[in-house]
C-alpha cells in the first residue's frame, strides 16, 4: 500500500480519480441527452399517434389539457431544461463593472 511520497503520486488513486471523472462527464452528457429526446418523443407523438384512443380520451369533457403523453414530454422537457440553460447562461461574459 504506497501513498505519495518522493517516488511519486499514488497510482491507483489517480486511476480512481480520473474513473470518477468519466463518470461525471458521462452524467454530464445524459443530462443535457434528456431535454431535446423529450421534446422529440412530444414532436412525434403528435404527429405520429393519431389513434382513436387518444383522440377520445382528449374528448373528454373536463378532461384536463395535459392529458396525454405529447404533453407530458414537453412537461417532461420542459423540467430536464436545467443543464442546457447552465450550459447557456454559464458561458456568457461578466457584465461590466460586476
């Protein structure tokens, strides 16, 4: 069991480190993935998913407006749209004078 010393840095510790940082850049990745996959599986279910079951369970009256599964994925998006705005609204320069 070697720590760091003169030889140099602990190698399994570097391993571990650089796994641990794969992994967050692949979570990264799987959360700015969510937003536009909803919002494409709402776009296609609009326009794809014209069954009679759908168009009747919309018919309902007092039904509510965000019955169906088009809805929910663009509420679904709409929610996971957190890492696109960071990415968005990170990047953008310092006001002057901030």
């Amino acid at each position: 069991m070697s720590r760091a010393g003169p030889d140099g840095p602990d190698l399994r510790a570097t391993g571990l480190e650089s796994r641990q940082a794969t992994a967050l850049r692949a979570a990264d990745w799987l959360g700015l993935a969510a937003t536009p996959t909803f919002a494409l599986m709402a776009l296609l279910t609009c326009v794809l998913d014209a069954s009679a079951p759908a168009m009747l369970c919309s018919a309902v009256p007092g039904g509510s407006a965000l019955s169906g599964m088009a809805p929910m994925y663009a509420l679904m998006s709409a929610f996971h749209a957190a890492p696109w705005l960071k990415l968005l609204f990170g990047r953008l320069p310092a006001a002057p004078g901030a």
